[in-house]
C-alpha cells in the first residue's frame, strides 16, 4: 500500500492488532488513505497508529505525568528552585515505576524542562534559580513507563503576575481550545496549527517557528512534526489512532528566538519578551479526540 506495507486479505487478520477481520476493522480506512495518498494528501504510514494496547500502555504513563506535575502544581511558589522542581519529578516518577524522559536525552543533564519568563523552552533546572512573585514558568514533563512515551506541560504564575504575563499564559491555553476544533479523523495537522496561529495573532502575539508538536508513543519524538506556523488545508491528514502532541510557543513581543546559550539547550526570545507554552498529548479516535496527558 502507501506506506509500502502489504495489505491482508479481506478475511485475514487485521495488522492493527485487534484480533478481527480486515475487513471488520482497518480495510475501508485503509483503502481511504491509499485514495488520499493518490490525489496528494500527506498520510501517516499504518505504523504510527496506535493499537489500542499501545492506548493503553501510553495511558498508564500519561498518569504518572499528569501526576508529576498536579504535585509540582501543589508545591511551586515563591522560593521553589527550579532544582528542587527537579528533584520533585525525579523522585515522584521514579517512586511511580518510571522514568524521567528528558534524563540523558541527547544529552539533556536533568529530569525537567524549567523556562521562566523570557525562556521559550528548554530551561535547565538549577538551585541557583529562585521563582519570585510575578515570574511565570513553564514545567515540561515527559515520562516513559514500559517503553511507552507521555509528554505535557503548564505554565505557572508565581504569586502575584502583571495582566500582561497572566494574559499571554491565558490566551497560550485558550489557544489549544481553538486547535482542538480541528482534531478529528479525516481533519489536515496544518488546520490545528493555523487556529493556534490565527488566534495568537489575534491578540497581537507572535508564535515560535522552530519548535513544534509531534507524534508521540513508542518514542519520546515521532512523526509528524506539529507546527503552529502552518498554512491551512496542509500537512498530515488525522487518522484515529495518532498521537502527538499540542505544544506551541507563543512570544509577548517578536517570533525571533535566541539559541547561542552555551549550554547548548536554552531557547530564549531574542527580545527578551515574556513567553509561554502549554502542552497536551491526544489520540485521534473514530469521533474526535481523547486527551491523554495534560
Ligand atoms: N518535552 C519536550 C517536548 O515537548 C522535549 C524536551 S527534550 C529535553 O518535546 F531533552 F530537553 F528534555
Ligand atoms: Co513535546
């Protein structure tokens, strides 16, 4: 077929797994995907669609992430290190039979993305790193738990924050409402990506280029990429049983990033403007959607 992967016979088994006939479960998504293959469309090959056990084995570590950081949510305020938010989602992943994905990822030293204020992604815990009133901060955690990924994040007001910042971290989360109106079977990703867009521009925002969503599950990163810079009516067409993530970045002031942090991770704004970022893993299903992580 498209993706190069043979096709059952009608009364064979399925390949997704499911144990019934071909024809009683993928035959006519499938051969709707080779239609959509033909006319142009970019479809995602059979092998990124989870079987519902995969569902469930990214279910069981979706609860450990959603844990870690409703524990983080308990416990941040004035005065947390970034380091101590660290040791928190070490401790509690590890307490919980996982594992921290960041850790040792491509050489990432530690358990947890920590961006405050002008730090778009990628920020490094640190002891040295003090929350103080009016600080906003993203928490980004990612946990793997047999062999299947899980990855989210929030966004954090320490204390009192001015109405610019909370408003920035209000309309990021609002914006993943408005990207949800396009998740459903036979949707396009470039359509999830320009609502986000449209919506951050509406409030004279700017979104981040060269960061993304992407698919999720067997890997930490998998395809497609997810980008809030889309075009409309482009990208991968959704099909039930992908996965990826909802994660854009989105700049009080201009898109430009700065990268040149000699540790090699931390991704600021180039103005040094306030950003946030909101994450959310889904499924596509056979009538919309099912959140997984958040
Ligand atoms: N959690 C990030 C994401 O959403 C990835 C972080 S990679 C790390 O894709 F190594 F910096 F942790
Ligand atoms: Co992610």
């Amino acid at each position: 077929m498209y993706d190069g992967e043979g096709q059952p016979g009608r009364n064979d088994e399925c390949w997704c797994g499911s144990g019934r006939k071909y024809k009683k479960c993928h035959l006519e998504t499938d051969e709707r995907l080779q239609q959509l293959y033909e006319q142009g469309f970019e479809v995602p090959a059979r092998g990124l669609l989870k079987t519902p056990a995969d569902i469930e084995g990214i279910k069981k570590s979706a609860a450990v992430n959603i844990g870690v950081l409703d524990y983080v949510a308990e416990r941040i305020g004035p005065g947390t290190t970034t380091g101590e938010i660290d040791r928190w989602v070490y401790d509690y992943t590890v307490e919980h039979g996982a594992v921290p994905a960041p850790l040792d990822y491509e050489g990432y030293p530690k358990s947890v993305c920590t961006s405050v204020n002008e730090v778009v992604c990628h920020g490094i815990p640190s002891d040295d790193e003090v929350l103080a009133e009016g600080d906003i901060v993203n928490v980004d955690c990612s946990t793997v738990l047999g062999g299947y990924f899980s990855d989210s994040s929030r966004m954090f007001c320490i204390g009192e924050v001015s109405p610019e910042k909370q408003e920035l971290v209000r309309v990021t989360r609002e914006s993943l409402d408005k990207a949800l109106e396009h998740v459903k079977p036979w949707g396009l990703i470039g359509d999830v990506g320009r609502a986000v867009n449209d919506f951050a521009k509406e409030h004279g925002y700017s979104v981040v280029r060269e960061f993304g969503g992407h698919g999720i599950g067997l890997e930490f990163h998998e395809d497609p990429f997810v980008s809030f810079v889309a075009q409309a009516k482009t990208g991968m067409v959704l099909v039930p049983g992908l996965v990826f993530t909802i994660e854009p970045m989105i700049n009080l002031g201009a898109q430009e990033i700065d990268m040149s942090d000699p540790n090699g991770w931390t991704v600021r704004t180039k103005d040094g403007s306030p950003t946030a970022q909101w994450e959310i893993q889904l499924v596509v299903t056979e009538d919309g959607y099912e959140l997984l992580s958040w």
